[in-house]
C-alpha cells in the first residue's frame, strides 16, 4: 500500500497526486513512469513521473480524469492508500547537451515534459517551451515551467495567449519555431497520442529528430504482457521496458492510435457501471 | 538442459530405514502383492464438462478419503522405490502414500511438507504422468501407475480443510539476511526452505500478488487461488516476510540490497517475456501473447468484468496458437469467456504437443477444436486496426529436430483463411531481461537465461543464485521448485560460510 500525500485538481480535469514513495523517488529519472491501481478492483495504469522528492520521499504524477481508472485516483484525499504504486519504470529520457531542445507538452504532458525540460537545462541546453492547451484556463505550472525555459510559448485553440485571436496549433506552431529560430536540434514531446503525433509530421520535412513519451494500453509494465507494443522503424517494441521513448518519425502512429482505442467500448461500459454504483 | 534426476546417497538412506520401519512391514503384510495389483486406478472425480465450459470453477473435484486410501493401497511399497527418482524435489512419495493408506492424513501431509512447501499446487499441477507416476514400479508391472499426484493433493487439501496446517520446530534465528527475488514457484520454495533452517527471508514481488506464473497464468479452473492464498500464507507464518511492488532492478539493485544487509540471494524471476511470431499483422487489436489475455483474467479477474475494472478481449471466434499448457489453459479461458468456436492451432500433430495428456482430454470435453499440422502465416486486418482472420498454411513432419521432435515442414499451396476475431499467442516465453540489463556483471546463456552451475544453482557473482525459468526458459512449476531446493541449500551453506 502506497500513501497519497496530496491530491489537487490543478485545472479542470487535471489532477496532480502527490504519492509516499522513499525507494522510487530515490532512484527515478526524468522520463520514467510508474504503474498504479487505484484500489483492490482496479486496472493497473501507467503515470508519467512528474516530479520527485528525494528528502520528502514522494513522487508526482499528473494525470487527465477520463476513465474509471483516473477518475477513481481523482476521488483520493491525503491520507487514502492505492494498493499498486511501482517503479520507476521504463527507460530514462536520453539526457546530454543537445544544443535547442525544444520541449512541447499537452494535457498531462505539461508536467511530464517539466522534469525532462528541468534536466535538459541543467546540462546546458537552451530550452523552448511550448505548451499546448485547448484555452487558456487549462494551463498549469506556468511558473515552473517558466523557470526552466529560456523561450516559453502558451499553443492555445481560443487564441488567448497567444496575442492574436487565431486560434494555435502545435503543429503550426512548431513550424513557425523551425522558420524563425537559426537551429533546433531536437524536439521532445509528451501529451495525448494526437500531440505527439503532429509534433513528429511537423519536423518531418526538416529532419529534426522528435522524441515522443508514448503512453499505450499496459497491465504489468515490466515487459510481461507485450500489451504496448508498438512498431518503431518497422520493428516492435514493447514501450513498457523498450521506451517509453521512442523517435517519433519511425513510429507506426496509426497501429499506436488503433491500439489504444482497444477496449474503447469496455471503457464506456466500465466507467457507466462505476458512476452507477458510486454515484447511484 | 537439465540432467537426468539422480537419488543422493542421504535419501537413500532415508528411503531404506523407512522401509525398514516395523509399521510399513505390517502394512505391506497386510495386503498380498497380487491382491494390491488387482484394484484398479482411482479415476479423479471432475465437473461435468457441459458444467464447466461456462465457469471457472476447478474441474478437478479431488479423491474423497475413502477413494484415497484405496488408491493407495495399490501402491507396493517397493524396495526400490524408483517414483522417487522421478521427482525433482525428492519426495519420500512411498512414505506418504503409505501413510494415507494407514489412515494417517496428517501426518501424510506433514512428510510432504519435509521436502516440498507446496503439495497442494504440485498435486495440481505437476506433470505427474511424465514424472513419478512415468517410473512407478506398478506401471511397468500392471500397467497404470498409482495415482501419486492425486494422493499429494488429497493430503495436502485435508490438512488445509480441517486446519490442522502445524508449523516446524524452527530452529534458533540465525540472524542472516536473504533476500529472493520474484514469488513464483521456485522463490517460494527457497523462502520456505531458507525460513526453516533460521535465516531471514524476503521475497520481493513486481506485481501486487504472491505466486508468479501460478497467479497470473494458471487459471482458477486449474489450481483456485485460494489454495495457493494458503500456501503464501504458511510461509509468512514461517516468518517470510513479502514486499510487493518492487522490482528488482529497478525499484533497487541488487547491490543497494546488498548494502541493506542481505548477504545471499535468488533470482527467480521467470519466463515473463512472451515470443511472438513476427508475421504481418501480429500487432492488430484482437491479437494478443498468452501473458496479456491470461493475466487479464486471472490475475486482474478480468472474468468479473465490469465488477473488476480490468477488461478481456471476448472473441467470438478464438484461436490460440500452440499446443502446450499455456495454449490449452487459454484456449480454455476463452470458451469460458463465451466463444462460440475455441480452437487449438498447432503445427505438429498430436504426439509431438507438449501440453498434459490430462490438460488436453479436458479440452477436448469441453469443445475445443483441434487444428494440427497447421500454422497461421499472417493476420488479416478488418480496415479500422482490428483482425478479421489469419492465413494458414498446412504443414507436414519431417526428420526429428535438435527438440527430438519431428520437424514441421510448411506445404506448399495448402494455404487457407480462418475467420477469427480473436488470437491468443502460446508459443512460448524467454527469460525476462530486467535483473540482467540492471547487471551488467551477471553472466548470462546464449538464450538471455542466467547462466547457472547446474549441481549448484550458483550463478558468477558469488551469493547469487538463480532457479526456474529465469535459467531453463519456459519450463514446469516443479522444475522451478527443484531448483529452488538446490539453490536454498547452498545458500544455506553459504549463509553460515
């Protein structure tokens, strides 16, 4: 059993879940994830490290409220336990001085990339931040973020942030870097399989190698089960012990976006029969 | 790559002074020889097939204690016991059956308990027809050996149901530390054979549950989990003490371990890498490996879905491809789940199917089409990511391979399309490579198995042990457990070095 520290909604639908986790938080890297179950009938889910404490003895996982999985973790109060919370799983991003990285993040993602942005910084890159968001109120960890970025860019469907009233969209966005900035050397994202996936079409054309965080169906998260497999350069991988990283431009995008919809019915279904019986 | 199971010369003698007791002579005057060799073999009473095709609940209902006793009444209490030979833990089986004969149920379970922690899942789940019931004297003499593995579970299920479960004498605490990585099979037993000679054991488990394969693989219609619960919880009665969720490797190395103050270790961590085929179309949704639907629903009870969150692919048209254990045990999971058709598509014929005799014939009772001399070529996607049906190709047999298994030979033109919606993956698991990426130092086999000596389980690095299917591949619960006996008492040695 595994202790929540803190669990707060930072926007609409986002929640951040601070977790006891001394062994984990000593030994975890950016890019790592860890499988939780949110209580004894629960699916074991993978969740994107956030953050980590070494002294305090807790990891940070940001997570959308979508499913019965997330939705269950987003009813927790300091003080609750989830009976899974393992890791750090998965492989560590690569980490070295790449020159201008620039770190795009969506939906859970604008934490995810944080740590990866924080570390990319430390080992001297200059680091461009973009964060895409559907409006303006759905945007968190502003500051923190801020810190970390030498450029900072809000990507926002109402226009709000960005100056104009157009509204944005990564992959728009992204070109207009590549047009304006004299080098980019490598981009990373980590959001919704929609945001990683545009990322990658958009640098494309300009060979600037795109890493992405997949994020797809697991149940052991330790190279067990080959439910997140996925083709990379023509080969399959396991994202679970062979990523979670992987370079964008190789990866099959439609075989990633046909599995994760996999039990897309059973998701409705289980997700009814929990609202029926919590909330009558 | 295991050698040829040989008696030690200490059991040996153990074996001869117990034939030698007063109360075995009796017993065996008791009963004349031919008079023994007359009755005939106890069948295992079993759920109707019709019953079980929709539940999974266990197939096999257990010998009641009337029908046990009978049973081991045929057994001739050999001078040379060669069942024995035959188990890889080294059972004293004419002892305890002889035991169950003279009406001693409890003290028949405890002889079990000398040498193998866990009798109620061997009884289950051993091979037994390929093991000790293969070299019973009485097979060779009348033709059906004694029902050694039914005799086991009898006596380990009486002394669980009338709670009689007595713990050893424990010896003085030794103060040692041993740490066992993964709670499958082989971990378990070397917690439970460490625990009892003093030292402190800790099993550290990835997963949420105790049991390994036994939990995440083995259906409930084969061994109820609740036997198993019992079994974990006897070793915690022992003093093993479980930390679950932590993955060797990751969670912490080994070498963080060691600085904590273990000082021996054993790596059981198992098979947990599934093979695939590598034909087109094997990652469209509906296709998935046997660890994937299997653990769906045994360990993440996938079956009570939506009751547990956890859901399992329900394919109408299933098709499991393999013929071992593993197949049978997913073929017959989906049946229960409510395909309409269950097949079996292997590539060799009957014969040469690693699966129990015992394990198919169920199958079979339960509606399970068979599908030999055939292999699945490629998976045909239905257009929006999801399979449709598989091309096949018909095979036939040529000379024996290095497995002594004759040779599939793919025949030409015999292709043919299967509809399915549905396809679970057994052909086998490799060794999972986490503890071996992490350790870079540990000296592995040309199959990503950890490379061990045989005589000892000791792996390179001195105080690590290793057993089961992190060595041998994908193998059986009681090799696993063989090992395991091995390895705990040379970490014993070790221990007290």
């Amino acid at each position: 059993m595994a202790k929540i520290l803190q669990r707060v909604r930072l926007v609409p639908n986002v929640h951040l879940l601070e977790v006891q986790a001394p062994e984990i938080a000593r030994k975890c890297a950016p890019g790592q994830f860890v499988m939780v179950m949110p209580d004894e009938r629960g699916e074991r889910i993978p969740l994107t490290i956030a953050d980590w404490d070494i002294e305090k003895g807790s990891i940070t996982c940001v997570f959308l409220a979508v499913g019965t999985s997330t939705r269950k973790l987003a009813l927790l109060q300091a003080g609750d336990e989830v009976p899974v919370f393992v890791g750090p799983l998965g492989k560590p991003s690569e980490m070295r001085n790449f020159g201008t990285v620039v770190c795009a993040g969506g939906c859970f993602g604008i934490a995810a990339i944080h740590p990866i942005a924080r570390a990319l910084k430390a080992l001297g890159n200059r680091i461009i931040t973009i964060v895409d968001v559907k409006a303006r109120y759905l945007l968190y960890w502003e500051d923190k973020l801020r810190r970390v970025s030498d450029r900072f860019i809000v990507s926002t469907r109402d226009g709000a942030a960005g100056g104009t009233n157009e509204p944005h969209y990564i992959a728009a966005e992204l070109n207009a870097l590549i047009a304006a900035e004299p080098r980019i050397d490598r981009v990373v994202a980590i959001g919704c399989t929609y945001l990683m996936s545009a990322s990658a079409e958009a640098t494309r054309p300009h060979g600037i190698k795109t890493m992405v965080s997949l994020n797809p169906i697991m149940v052991d998260g330790t190279g067990m089960c080959g439910a997140c497999r996925c083709t990379e350069g023509g080969k399959t991988r396991f994202a679970c012990v062979d990523g979670p990283d992987f370079d964008g431009h190789a990866i099959d995008w439609a075989e990633v976006y046909a599995r994760r919809k996999s039990y897309f019915d059973d998701e409705i279904r289980s997700l009814c029969a929990w609202e029926e019986k919590t909330f009558g | 790559m295991s050698e040829e199971k040989k008696i030690p010369a200490e059991l040996k003698e153990l074996l001869k002074a117990e034939f030698g007791l007063e109360w075995r002579r009796q017993l065996r005057q008791g009963l004349p020889v031919k008079d023994r060799m007359k009755i005939a073999r106890h069948k295992m009473p079993e759920r109707p097939a019709k019953e079980r095709a929709k539940v999974f609940l266990e197939v096999n209902l257990g010998l009641d204690a009337a029908a046990a006793q009978e049973e081991a009444r045929r057994c001739l209490d050999c001078a040379n016991p060669t069942c024995v030979c035959g188990c890889p833990v080294g059972i004293d089986i004419p002892s305890f059956v002889k035991l169950i004969e003279k009406g001693e149920f409890e003290a028949a379970a405890r002889k079990l308990k000398e040498t193998n922690s866990l009798p109620a899942i061997c009884g289950r789940v051993c091979p037994q027809e390929t093991q000790c019931e293969e070299v019973c004297n009485l097979k060779k003499a009348a033709g059906t050996p004694v029902a050694i593995g039914n005799l086991e579970r009898f006596a380990a299920d009486w002394e669980r149901s009338h709670g009689v479960v007595s713990l050893p004498t424990l010896p003085a605490p030794t103060r040692k530390k041993a740490a066992v990585i993964g709670a499958g099979p082989a971990g378990l037993t070397v917690a439970g054979d460490l625990a009892k000679k003093g030292h402190r054991v800790t099993i550290f488990e990835a997963l949420h549950m105790s049991g390994g394969v036994l939990v995440y693989g083995i259906p409930e219609f084969r061994l109820p989990k609740a036997i198993l619960k019992a079994e974990v919880d006897y070793l915690k009665r022992l003093g093993v003490e479980f930390k679950m969720n932590f993955v060797v490797g990751k969670t912490a190395t080994l070498n963080d371990l060691r600085a904590e103050g273990f000082e021996a270790f054993f790596i059981g961590t198992g098979a947990g890498l599934p093979n695939f085929m590598k034909i087109p179309g094997e990652n469209l949704v509906g296709v998935f490996s046997a660890n994937e639907y299997l653990t769906r629903v045994n360990l993440m009870k996938g079956y009570d879905f939506p009751n547990y969150d956890t859901p399992v692919f329900l394919g109408r048209r299933a098709a499991v491809i393999g013929g071992g254990n593993v197949a049978m045990d997913s073929v017959r999971t989906a049946k229960r789940l409510g395909a309409e058709r269950a097949v079996i598509v292997y590539r060799r014929s009957r014969v040469e199917m690693p699966a129990r005799t015992e394990e198919v014939h169920h199958a079979e009772e339960e509606g399970i089409e068979f599908h030999l001399l055939t292999t699945p070529i490629r998976y045909i996607g239905d257009g929006h990511g999801g399979v449709k049906a598989m091309e096949c190709q018909k095979m036939g047999l040529g000379e024996p391979d290095s497995s002594g298994r004759r040779r599939p030979i793919p025949i030409e033109g015999s292709e043919f399309i299967m509809d399915i919606d549905l396809v679970v993956v057994a052909i086998g698991q490799s060794p999972n490579p986490l503890i071996s990426q992490a350790m870079p130092e540990l000296k592995m086999g040309k199959w990503g198995n950890i490379d061990v000596n045989w005589e000892t389980m000791a792996t390179n690095i001195p105080g690590v042990y290793a057993g089961g299917d992190i060595i041998r591949g994908g193998a059986t619960v009681i090799l696993a457990m063989g090992d395991g006996r091995i390895a705990a008492a040379e970490m014993d040695k070790y221990l007290r070095r």
